[in-house]
C-alpha cells in the first residue's frame, strides 16, 4: 500500500510541477511579447491567398458604363532596393513629387524625406508610402510610378503594389439600379444582372504567395499588378442612357404628384424585343420583372383578340350591352349604361358590361377554348427574361376547385388573373409586331478578355395573331386615344395606340377602394417602332384612372423618344396660319433643342451646323443651317447668341437699345463690334 502511495506522488508531483512550467512560460511570453502581433509566428512563414480578376463590367447599348470594378492598391516601398547615392540624389525629388500628388497625405516634403531616409537606414524592407487604410486608384498608381526611386528598374524593385479590392461603381447612380442589381462588399451579388449573370461577370481566382508580418499586415511576395488574373465578362445590355433617365425621371414626376406607393414604366423596341429603358419608383424591387399585378382593362386587348381569332364578333359589328350583367350572386354594371355599340367603341370606352358578356357568350360553355388562345398569345407563361424571379402568370385555370361561374366573365375584364408589366408588355409588342411575339431581350452579348464573345439564346419569334386581328386591333387601341378614355394624350404629330387601365387592388383577400392606373401601347400607330407600358400603383391625388394618371407619363415618353427619332417623321397637317410656334430668327441648335423637348415642340430638321435659322409652323419649328459671317450675319441672333459668338473669336462687343433681335451691327475698328437693339424683327 505504501509502494502505491509512493507512485501516487511521485506521478502528483510531476504533473504539478509540468503545469507550473507551463504556466511560467505563458507568463513569459505574454511579457516578452506583450507588444507583438498574434501573427509573429507566422512572420517568417510565406503562404498562399486567393486573389480574383476585375470584375467584368455592365454597358449600355452604346458602350456607356453603366457598372464597372475600379481597381484599389496598397502601396509600399523597399527602401533597401536604394543606393546611397541614390538617396542622396532622388530622395529629396521622390518626396516632393508625392507631396504634390497627395498634399492631403504628405503636407510636408521635409518631413516625409526625413521619414523615407530613417527607414532606409534602418534597413527597413517593407513601409507603406500612406496610411495603411487608403486605397489608390489605377490613375493614381500609375502617376506613382513615374516618380524617382520608383520607376520600373530590371533587377530591382522598389515599388511594392498590392491589389487589394474591386470597387464596384454605378456610374448613373439610381438609374435602373434595381435592374442592374447591387454587389454587396464587392463580392456578392444581389439582385438583378449581377446576380443573374455573376458567373460570367466574376472574374478568374489565382492564388499568389504572401508573408504577414508580426503587425498582421500581409505583404505580397509578387507584383500583384504583373501576374494579373483574367478579369469577367463584360456585359452589353440593351438599355438606352439617355432613354432610361427621361422614362425614370417621368415616373418619378408621376409617383411625386400622384403620392402613388410606387409605379413602372418599360420602353421597348418593338422589332427587336429590346429593352431600352425599365424604371422602377424608388428603384427598391423591381417590380416590372417580378411582381405580379391585376391588369384590369389593359387586358381586355387579349379578349378582344381572342373573341376576333374565334370568330365570334367582327370590329364593326352593332353590339346590343346591357346596362348590367348578372352571373350567379354577383352582378357587373358600366357606369355610362349599355345601348347600342360596336366593338371598337366599346373597347375605346372600356365598357366593362361589354367585354364580360361576350366572354361569357362566347366561351362560357367552353373556358378552355379562351385559355387556349391566352396560351397562344404567350400570357400564361413567363417571357424568360434572364432576370430573377420572373414569376410565373398566375389564374385560375377550368376544373380547378376555385374556378366558378363569374371566374370567366371577370377574367375577360382583366381580373382573375394576374401578370407582370413586363409580360403584358410583350403581349401588345406582339400586337405591334403585325401579331408576331419576340422575346424581350435585356442582354445582347458577352464579351471577354481574350477575344471571345457569347451571344445569349433567346426563344425565336412565333407568330400568335392572324393578320386580319392585329390589322383590327390596331384600330381599337388608336380608338382608344382618338376617341376613348386617353384622348387626352393624343397628338397632331404621331399617332399613338393603346389602351388605358384602372384596376382596384387586393389586400387580404378583399377588393379594397385603392387603384392601379396604367396604359400600355406603342407608338407611332401607323408604323409602330416603340412600346411602352406605365403603371402608377395607388395614386391617392390628382385622379386615379389610367388615362389621367399613366397615360399622360407614357406620352411625355413617347415625346422624348419620337423627337430624337429620324425615323419617325411628323404626319402631315394642315396649315394653320393663325397659329405658329414660339422661336427666334437664328438659335444655338444645342441650346434650342432641350429646351423644345422640354416645351414638346418638335424640331424633326437636324442641321450639322451650331447656329441655325429658324421657320415657325403650327405644329413644329425647322430648322436650316445657318454660317454667319462676322459681323453681317449676326442680324436676327438674341444679343446673348451674338456676343457668345463675337466672343469666341476674341471680338470686343458694345451694344445699345432694348429689344430681342440685333437689327444692326457695325464693325468699328478691328476686332471691336458695336450692336444695336429692337423690339422689331429683322427683315
């Protein structure tokens, strides 16, 4: 028992005394390296870290960018890679060159040279030229490049660049940023382009070696900028800068005047299927993709072409509608009556009574006929643009348990189903396109760093209308705006077609008194080259029905486009020669035409010269070219266009008299003008 006991000690005491060991040297560790990093055992120890190529950047159809990575450097230097002589020489010019470049870093070039010279002596292999937090741009790493000490020098390097981040940039700020999508941190994608097409977008990992000294800092042990990874894809989209910024700036006027919780606007071309501009209200979700709405009556040109397909009625057929329709316990009234009409007036007053009892006649006794030609006109389907989520089209299809007997009659109306606005879109593009649907297309191709480029597969164009039903749908949707509930918006200069909604919208399941107003069509009529749809969810002033509230935003776009359009040639009018627009004898061109856009006056003439005569009309103001001669051809200019003029060419101007026009110009001596003044016009 003792020979045990004796055991049990001797192994007691050998532990105590390694666990006193141990704790001794924690203790003189944590004293000899109270000061030192957590990393110093790793100071001499290289390893690897993964790096990635630039992020490939997004554009627009005209090679504007509209997100790009800009690359960030670190930047140090190894002042041991110097000769004496060289410090003595270059050391002064080196910090005197990055105190002018950076004064905000370097406000004394003594002070840095002093600096610079103690770490040279002290044989320091690694000192940062900035505080350790600021990051360079690509510019401003390449001006220190060219500085003395350096200068790319074989065998030797000085200069240690670290690419540290690919700083995501958004050039056009909200414009369809939601579109776009966002890069969290820089590196994950959210939402969007970048998230739809990352893979492409995200550029090649290589791995390099690095060294983290006893501070934490990990220095590169290889110029960074030298072995490069191969950036992304570059992304060319569809979009139109200047487009996108007047459709958002019209929708976010409309919301702000309508207090609406939100609204969308898309502008396509309609040949194609591109998407030039898509704006969402506040640019938060973007609901024209994914977000699925009532259409109310803006679908009623699905029933119509589905009731004209069938055979069922023809445009200029004599209608007898009720003043209301009873189906089951629910009963449908229009607020203007019933009576005697045809079609076109129906559709071009929107008369609700109508639309439900013809769907109801004509394919109440077999809905799945009517689903069927929604199935040809591709509104039971998502359109398959590459963005996430699109949803799919949600109804309620026959011999489901929630289809009942008013599900048709209300369907055939524009409830009962729900869409995006970018999937009714794509259905009155198809109307537009003489019945033929294309794909709307918001990327055109990728392109990489070696050369290569990928063009995305899209669905080929499918014919969903007959020739004779587009050719009388066309007349509805123009009835709508000649004659109808947007007859506001109709315009001498171009025809537009198209088709207004106010639909009220659900919360918990309920119809509620709120409403969303829209209108979709394309322009012009007669040669359609555009579509448009505007939707204004939940104006709450200033009217709530889509004529007064949508369609008034899808003209101010349509202006904007038609306006810097050469295709789109104004129709011809009839003079009116009590009436003539607003201008001068002469105008700057680049001044005159902003301003007539924003008036919505059109100037379809584009002369190639800066100032331009004018000839007022009562419908628009042409432009011809104009070469002044100095000083007999400033008669008829505004004194501001001719002393801009006089003064570019280093011309002394004095005037006097009041008035708009220069009536008389005098060359006193050389290079001295005198002007003279006058309400009257210049002959």
């Amino acid at each position: 028992m003792s020979k045990v006991l004796k055991r049990f000690y001797v192994v007691l005491i050998l532990v105590g005394a390694g666990w006193v060991g141990l704790a001794a040297r924690l203790i003189y560790l944590q004293v000899r390296y109270r000061d030192a990093s957590p990393y110093e055992g790793y100071a001499q120890r290289p390893y690897l870290r993964k790096v990635a190529g630039a992020r490939g950047s997004i554009l627009a159809r005209d090679t504007t960018v509209l997100a790009t990575s800009m690359p960030l450097f670190r930047v140090a230097v190894d002042p041991t890679a110097w000769s004496e002589a060289e410090v003595r020489d270059s050391l002064p010019l080196l910090a005197e060159g990055l105190h002018k470049l950076f004064p905000q870093y370097h406000p004394s070039p003594k002070a840095l040279e002093k600096y610079l010279r103690s770490r040279w002596e002290a044989r320091d292999r690694h000192v940062y030229l900035f505080p350790y937090r600021v990051l360079l741009s690509y510019t401003e790493k390449e001006a220190i490049r060219t500085l003395p000490l350096l200068r790319p020098v074989p065998g030797r390097r000085a200069l240690i660049l670290e690419k540290i981040t690919h700083k995501r940039s958004y050039p056009y700020g909200n414009r369809a940023r939601i579109t776009l999508g966002y890069l969290v941190n820089d590196s994950v994608a959210w939402r969007g382009l970048e998230s739809a097409f990352h893979e492409k977008l995200r550029g090649e990992e290589r791995w390099i070696l690095v060294q983290r000294l006893t501070s934490g800092i990990e220095i590169p042990l290889e110029q960074l900028d030298e072995i490069e990874p191969q950036p992304g894809g570059d992304l060319f989209t569809t979009l139109d800068p200047h487009l996108q910024d007047l459709v958002s700036q019209a929708l976010e006027d409309a919301v702000q005047k309508h207090k609406a919780d939100g609204g969308v606007a898309i502008l396509m071309e309609v040949q194609s299927g591109e998407i030039l501009a898509i704006a969402n209200a506040g640019e938060r979700f973007n609901d024209a993709v994914s977000t699925l709405w009532e259409p109310g009556s803006t679908f009623k040109l699905a029933t119509a072409a589905a009731l004209l397909e069938a055979g069922i009625v023809r445009p200029t057929q004599k209608l007898v509608v009720p003043a209301s329709l009873q189906v089951a316990d629910r009963t449908l009234s229009d607020p203007y009556g019933g009576g005697q009409m045809t079609l076109e007036e129906a559709f071009a007053r929107s008369n609700n009574v109508a639309f439900a009892s013809l769907g109801y006649k004509g394919f109440g006794q077999q809905p799945e006929q009517f689903y069927g030609y929604l199935r040809q006109f591709r509104l039971l389907e998502p359109t398959g643009i590459p963005l996430y989520p699109e949803p799919r089209p949600a109804y309620i299809p026959p011999k489901s348990p929630h289809f009942n007997p008013t599900t048709l009659p209300w369907l055939a109306i524009g409830y009962n189903i729900q869409l995006t606005p970018l999937q009714l879109l794509t259905f009155y593009n198809a109307v537009a396109n003489g019945g033929v649907w294309v794909a709307p297309r918001l990327v055109r191709e990728i392109r990489y760093a070696d050369g290569r480029r990928e063009q995305l597969p899209s669905e080929p164009p499918k014919r969903i209308l007959s020739p004779t039903t587009v050719q009388a749908l066309h007349r509805l949707l123009r009835a709508v705006v000649e004659q109808g509930t947007a007859h506001s918006i109709a315009t001498p200069l171009y025809a537009i077609a198209g088709k207004t909604g106010t639909a009220k919208k659900v919360k918990n399941r309920t119809y509620i008194n709120e409403y969303r107003a829209s209108f979709v069509g394309f322009f012009p009529a007669e040669r359609p080259l555009y579509s448009c749809i505007v939707v204004i969810d939940g104006p709450k002033e200033s009217g709530i029905y889509g004529g007064e509230v949508a369609a008034p935003v899808f003209r101010k776009i349509a202006e904007a486009v038609v306006f810097r359009d050469l295709r789109v040639a104004p129709q011809e009018l009839q003079p009116n020669p009590q009436r003539r627009q607003p201008t001068l004898p002469l105008l700057v061109q680049s001044v005159a035409i902003p301003l007539y856009n924003q008036l919505s006056i059109s100037t379809p003439d584009r002369p190639t010269t800066p100032i331009v005569r004018t000839e007022a009309h009562s419908h628009y103001v042409r432009f011809l070219p104009h070469r002044p001669e100095i000083p007999s051809g400033l008669v008829g200019m505004s004194l501001r266009q001719a002393v801009h003029l006089l003064e570019k060419r280093d011309y002394r101007v004095f005037w006097q008299g009041s008035g708009p026009y220069v009536t008389q110009v005098e060359l006193r001596r050389e290079k001295e003008v005198f002007l003279r003044l006058d309400h009257e016009k210049p002959s």
